[in-house]
C-alpha cells in the first residue's frame, strides 16, 4: 500500500487536472452557444435563397444548366470528385476527428479519382501523411468560421466544377443532431440536385407563383447559386465548429467524472493508509510502554 504522502500527492495531481477539464468544459460550452445562435441568425436568407431557386426551377423545370449537370458521359472509374473534408484544429474531442477521417477514407475506397480539400490542422495533419491528392488552398484555422472563408471556398469549387476539373463535389462533416447525438455526414454539393429544392417550412404558407425572370433564368442562376453554395458551406463550418466544442464538451465531462471516481478511491486509500500508520504509532507505543514496564 502506498504512504500516504504519495496518495496525496496524486490527489493533488487529478484535481489539479480536474480543474483544466472544468474550465476547458465552460469555454466548448461558451463557443458552442455561440455558434448555434450565429447559425440560426443566418439560416433564414439562406432558406429565402433555396426558396428563390424552387421557384424559378418550378417554373422552367426543363431548364439546361451547368450546375445541375450530371455528366453521364463520364465513366464512374474516370470521374474527379472533389472533396471538402471539416476536421478540427486539436484533439482533446473524443472520436470527433476519427470519424471524419474514416467516412472519408471509405468514400475514397470507391470508384473515382478523388481530390481532398481538407480544412482543420488535424485533418491536414493525418492525410498529409497519406498518399492522397490533396489540395493546399485552405491552410487557415477552423476556428471561428466565417462567410469570407466559405465564399472562398465555394468560388475555388464552383470553378473547378466548371472547368471539369471535378465531376462532382461533396463535403463531409459532422452534424449535431442533439446535446449527445452527432453524425457525421456527408453531402454532395454539385451538381445540384432538382429534387432536392423544396420549399422550405418557414415559408411555405407564401404566394409566390407571380414572378418576372430579368434577364433570364439562366443569368439569375448563374449568381444565385454560387450565393446558396457559400451559405451551405458556411452552415456546415458552422455546424461542424459546434458540434467539435460539444463533442469536447463531452469528453471534459467524461474526464472529469472520471477524476471524481479516482479521487472517491484515492481518498478511501488514504483513509486506511492513515489508519494504518495510526495503529501502527499505537502498537508502537504500547509495545514500547510494555517493555519499559518489564524493566
């Protein structure tokens, strides 16, 4: 058994560590909030965008446009598929970045030839590492994502996509769906879909039949589609930075329950460590007194 200056000492240890899991808790949890209500502050313009675009797609439903382009013609072993792949900038988040890296491994074991955009230091870090192709144009931090960077990030698709250098163009990243839920997912953001332009439950109870197209719908298109691809990104960067803090959020928490049981089984060490030494000084003592006794 331990002395218990040693026990002691642990104990000092885990609640010194205790203390660095509870303020790394408040600040994931402050972030968190924060990114939630910057989230749900822009959701309605892009919802108006994605409702803009149902309309005009409802009344020209046959109309020919790059961005909706499938390209048949292409051969899935030849098609170029770019990526976007959210990770995180550090650890400490539970399996918030391995599940990222393993959805995205297991896309990339399919037919294709895949180009990776990978955004957060681990993820650069991990993939660097493999033999990919993976493009260098985003080396900025994860943290606090904004519009300018999603807009860069979508003009740089939207061009590639354009000029056939990719196919198709997916992001992956991970969606909170609750306080202890997250899924990462993985998205394909070109070409459009037709489908997928519903309108949306904020404003479906709307009349929106009357509308003039000026100049063309092609033209109106051409502009607003970039414009809902920069707020689809930004919503994932948004939404994957939450869910990074509440996934970290968690594994503070996991730690420091954790610290709590050790610190409960430390002290009961302590306790009979104490209580040892205790009636070991008394055995001590009478032993002592029974010998000057005798003499």
């Amino acid at each position: 058994m331990a002395n218990t200056k040693e026990i002691q000492n642990r104990m000092k240890s885990i609640q010194d560590t205790m203390k660095i899991t509870n303020a790394m808790y408040m600040i994931s949890s402050s972030k968190m909030k924060k990114a939630k209500k910057v989230l749900e502050e822009t959701e309605p313009y892009f919802y108006n965008m994605q409702s803009a675009i149902s309309r005009i797609l409802r009344h020209v439903p046959d109309i020919e446009h790059p961005f909706f382009s499938v390209r048949h013609l292409v051969p899935k072993e030849e098609r170029k598929i770019g990526c976007i792949v959210v990770t995180g900038d550090k650890g400490m988040a539970g399996a918030y970045n391995h599940n990222v890296q393993k959805m995205t491994e297991a896309m990339m074991s399919g037919q294709g030839h895949y180009k990776l955009y990978v955004l957060g230091v681990v993820g650069r870090q991990y993939f660097g590492k493999k033999n990919v192709d993976m493009d260098g144009s985003f080396r900025y931090t994860i943290q606090k994502p904004t519009m300018h960077r999603a807009r860069l990030i979508s003009d740089e698709i939207v061009r590639a996509f354009l000029d056939r250098e990719l196919d198709e163009v997916h992001i992956i990243y991970t969606q909170m769906q609750n306080a202890a839920t997250m899924e990462v997912e993985n998205m394909q953001l070109l070409p459009l879909k037709k489908a997928s332009f519903q309108p949306h439950q904020l404003f479906s109870d709307i009349y929106q039949e009357e509308i003039k197209l000026s100049p063309s719908a092609e033209v109106l298109l051409d502009t607003m589609i970039p414009n809902y691809l920069t707020g689809v990104i930004y919503g994932c960067l948004v939404e994957a930075y939450a869910s990074e803090n509440n996934a970290r959020m968690m594994a503070m928490q996991s730690s420091t329950d954790s610290a709590k049981s050790m610190l409960r089984e430390l002290s009961i060490q302590y306790n009979r460590a104490r209580q040892a030494a205790i009636t070991q000084e008394i055995t001590e003592v009478i032993s002592g007194a029974k010998a000057q006794k005798r003499k």
